[in-house]
C-alpha cells in the first residue's frame, strides 16, 4: 500500500477505473463515493497544481475507457472499417472527455487546496460546471454524467429539484464526506447528510389526471447486422407486424424503434410520392387495432424535387390510413455515426460514418410538441441519444404530457442499452414526464414520471409491453428553470470554496 500512495496518479487511475462499474450493467453505486474520496485525498497530497491536473485526468480517462467501451462494439457493424479501430476511437474519445474532470479537479487544487472543505466544495461545484461543458462544447457528449449512478437510489428524485449534474454535485459532496470523515471533520458531512435527505424527501408536483391511456411499445428483436440487409425488409415487417397483431388491444396507441420502417415514410422528390404512399399504408396494415402508430422512419430531402439532396431520422405518427398526423426530425444528430464531419477529407481516406450509406443525415429544429388525436395529449420525442442532454429534451413553451424515446441500441453490445435506459430514467424524473421507450433489441421500457421502470423488456429478446401511459407530473423547479439550477449550485459551491480556501491551512491529516 505504501508504495501505491508514492504513485498517486496510478491510484488515481485505478479509482477512474473502479469508477465506471458504478454505473450500469453493474450499477455498483457506492463505488462512486468511495473513488471520490479517494480523489480528494490525492488531491490534497499533491503539491503542485500540474499533479493536480494528472490526477484528474487520469481519473476521467480510466472512466471514460471502461464506461464507453460499447462504442467499440458499433464499429463491428460497418464494412468499411476494421474493428480494431473502435478500441482506438474508445481511446482517443477518452483523452479528449477525460479533459473535462481535469477541469475540475484543477479548479479544486488551485482555490481550495489550503483547507480540505474548500478543496471539496471547490471540487463539487467544479464537477457540476465541467459536466456541463462537456454536455455542451463541439456538439457535447453527455454520455455517463456521475450523477445517473443514483438512478437505483431514493436521491434520484432529487433530479427533479436540481438537475442531472446536481446529482453530479451531490455525489462529490458525498465522496468529499466520506474523506473528511475518515480526518474527523463532521461539519461538512452533516450538511450533505441533511441536505441529501431533505432533498430525497421533498414531495414531488401533483400528478395532472388524464383519461386511461392504454399502449403497446414493441421491441421485435432485428440486430444490426440483420437491420439493413437486402431482402431483410420484409422479413422485419412481419416481425412487427406479428407482435403488433398478437392480442391487440383497440384503442391503444402503438409504438414502433427508431427506423422499425427502412424504407422511406416522407420524400420530397415529386415522383415518389406515389410510392411513399404506398410505404406508409404498409406500416399501417395493423392499424385497425389500433388508434395511432408511433415508428422511427427516415425521410428524404430534396433540393430539386428530383434529386435527394439529405435525409432525416425522424419519428412519424401515422393515422389509420397511413396518413402523417405528425413528424419529428432527430435534431441532435452523432457526429461520424449519422454524419461524417470533414468528409471530403475523411471519405479520401476512406473512412465513413458509421450508419449505413453515404448520404448525411440533417438536423432538425430541437424539440417540439405534437398534438395527438382524442384524449391522448401531447406527446414530445427524443430519438435514442438525444435523450442523454440534460434539460434539452422539451419544449418548454409547449410541454408534452410524456416523451417517446424511440432507440436503436443495436449496435452497442451489453453495456451500452442499460446506460441509455438508466439515463432515459433521469430525463423523467427531471421532467416529471413518463417516457415510452421502443428498441429493436432492448431495452424496451416505460419509465414513470418519478424515473421508476414500470415494465420492461429484457436485451435481445422479442416481445410486447401492453400497460397503461402513467399520467403527468406538473412541471418540477427543474422543468421551468433547467440547467440554470446545477450551474448556480456549481458557481456558488465554487466561490465558497474560494472564499473558504483563503483561510487558515488544516493540518495535513490523512
């Protein structure tokens, strides 16, 4: 052991490592505390702000490399690039995020180092700002914030007062506890032990009465090796179809995975209008059981009316005639997944996006609200990743009364679709919406609008969810004020930490 503490940055390493089973498939959550303090007595060993810098940088990547090691997975889907080459992305993606704990850990070191409290305010408030960036700079990637470890915990409720990386925050606090406990310093572990319990406790928004809203969310199963196959086509809808038709229940609303239909359901070409009829009226053969359908599709764009010119991933809501009741464009598009950035220069090497076909998808406009027949409400879309971005997955001039979460975690092994599910949770809880998740392969669930899992279907196995849509929340302090929360906590965890780090030094202690 002595010789480890002469090595902090392979401690700190290690604890980033240990770190990621916090998070789901294992969902170890304690072990996020205990690596937090950890950090903070390295942290407060180290004597030089670039030590600082290392630790928190090895911290994030050992994170980052375990926690992300599904992408890898995407790669063995796509032709055109050897597999290999996803452990090499999961690595330069990890250099690059582990820059954002970095940040943070740099933050601590510089105005909090005199005193251990500061060192740990400075250290919470730091982490929610730079969780932040991370979700926001160069598209953002906010895959796996801290705080979506406390998914399985009673401090999940607590999202809907301050936010996902208030979550962040109070994890820091926690694992800061836990160190200046162990130095005997009780001031700081009673006011998070306080405030973490007032927080867990505080009662949520009355639920808004609707009328009972039965629904059916199918997940048939079709990996992505399958997906794009030639000939596959109809081989899916029948699948879809079969699972739809099996004791359906009339009057429910139907919902189909992101891209359940390959071939086009929109094309602003004039000649194919004709033909996308005909494609929309075969998505809606099951119809008659049914109220409306809800399916991923792509739609194509045209500049000319006679060329396609782009594409969208879009989710369309489909009458029982197959006409468009409404549409969402995904807005949040992945970066080398749905679109290649540079491509004149990366396509010269032979490099490509990783969805199949060389055609870019193009954003659309964010999020909206779409009216739907009858007594069902409103309902808002996120379609698969976007439903990661903390505070930007409603239109808040427009709430909905649930989200619809349609995915494609085909293409990330075991570890990938419960992270996403565990993240689609957070997103309820913020919003206090209900949210209808549809998958080709898992996980398929509904998530209330407290964050809980009402039903689910297990990864890689076709079946149905037939239940009741959970009725809304009113709007959470997180929903009329979003991000603004985290971010002030953050500040003012920070300039207390500078405040309080320009008093007089503790002893060295543990």
């Amino acid at each position: 052991m002595e010789s480890l503490t002469r090595r902090p940055t392979l401690l700190a390493l290690a604890g980033g490592l240990v770190s990621a089973f916090a998070f789901q498939p294992f969902g170890l959550w304690p072990l996020m505390l205990l690596d937090f303090a950890l950090l903070c007595w390295l942290l407060n060993r180290t004597k030089s702000l670039k030590g600082a810098l290392a630790l928190g940088w090895l911290f994030g990547l050992g994170q980052f490399v375990i926690g992300l090691n599904w992408i890898a997975t995407a790669f063995t889907f796509q032709a055109k690039m050897p597999p290999w080459l996803g452990w090499i992305a999961v690595v330069l993606l990890s250099l690059y995020l582990a820059v954002y704990p970095m940040l943070a850990t740099g933050l601590a070191w510089r105005f909090g180092k005199p005193r251990p409290i500061a060192l740990v305010l400075a250290l919470a408030g730091g982490w929610a700002i730079t969780e932040w960036l991370r979700a926001t700079m160069f598209t953002g990637f906010a895959w796996n914030p801290v705080g979506v470890a406390l998914a399985d915990t009673p401090l999940l409720g607590a999202s809907r007062w301050i936010g996902t990386y208030g979550l962040s925050t109070l994890i820091v606090l926690i694992g800061g506890s836990l160190w200046l406990l162990a130095r005997k310093d009780w001031r700081l572990a009673g006011g998070v032990a306080f405030a973490s319990l007032a927080l867990a406790l505080l009662p949520a928004p009355a639920a808004t009465p609707m009328p009972q809203r039965p629904i059916r969310i199918v997940q048939p199963n079709i990996g992505q090796q399958d997906k794009w196959t030639e000939g596959f086509e109809a081989v899916a809808a029948e699948k879809l179809n079969q699972l739809s038709m099996q004791s359906a229940r009339p009057g429910s609303l139907l919902f189909w995975p992101e891209a359940a239909v390959t071939s086009p359901l929109s094309d602003e070409r004039a000649a194919a209008t004709p033909l996308i009829e005909i494609e929309r009226s075969r998505a809606a053969r099951v119809m008659p059981a049914y109220d409306l359908l809800i399916t991923g599709g792509l739609g194509f764009l045209s500049n000319d009316r006679m060329t396609v010119t782009g594409a969208t991933n879009s989710v369309f809501v489909l009458d029982d005639g197959g006409r468009i009741v409404g549409s969402y464009d995904k807005a949040h598009l992945v970066p080398y997944g749905e679109y290649l950035p540079m491509r004149p220069i990366l396509s010269a090497i032979g490099l490509s996006r990783l969805a199949p076909g060389d055609l870019d998808f193009r954003p659309g406009p964010g999020p909206r609200s779409v009216q739907l027949p009858a007594s069902w409400g409103k309902v808002g879309f996120q379609l698969c990743y976007e439903i990661i971005f903390s505070g930007q997955v409603v239109d808040r001039r427009d709430r909905p009364d649930f989200l619809f979460n349609p995915s494609n975690d085909a293409w990330f092994g075991s570890w990938g679709p419960p992270q996403h599910l565990a993240q689609a949770r957070l997103r309820a809880a913020e919003e206090g919406l209900p949210v209808v998740r549809s998958t080709p392969t898992g996980i398929s669930a509904l998530i209330d609008p407290y964050g809980g899992v009402v039903a689910s279907l297990p990864w890689q196995t076709p079946g149905v969810i037939n239940t009741l849509l959970p009725d809304p929340l009113g709007p959470t302090l997180f929903a009329r004020l979003g991000n603004i929360i985290p971010l002030a906590l953050g500040f003012i965890l920070l300039f207390a930490g500078i405040v309080l780090g320009r008093g007089r030094r503790y002893s060295t202690g543990i």
